[in-house]
C-alpha cells in the first residue's frame, strides 16, 4: 500500500475497529454488517479480496 494511503475498518454500529495508520496490518476481517473507507492520493490502488 502506497505511504499515502489508508483504510480503515468499522463495525455495524460505526464504530472504527481498525484504522491502518496505527495498526500496521495489511488484512483485516470485516465485521458482519461493517464497512470499509479507502482514502488516498488521486491513482492509489488497493488490492482487496473476499473470502
């Protein structure tokens, strides 16, 4: 992930879980019913999967 990039992780209640500028990880579960926010310079790609 570009240094100039983001994401974070919130439950369904909008209450954030993760936010990958303090956590360090690059995979994160996604809670049931949760969503996620990508942010980031104009171009930055993200590379995301579902299992």
């Amino acid at each position: 992930m570009s240094p100039n990039a983001s994401f974070a992780v919130y439950d369904a209640k909008g209450s954030c879980t993760y936010f990958s500028v303090i956590g360090g990880k690059d995979q994160v579960e996604l809670p049931a019913g949760g969503s996620i926010v990508f942010a980031g310079d104009a171009g930055t790609k993200f590379e995301v999967s579902a299992q």
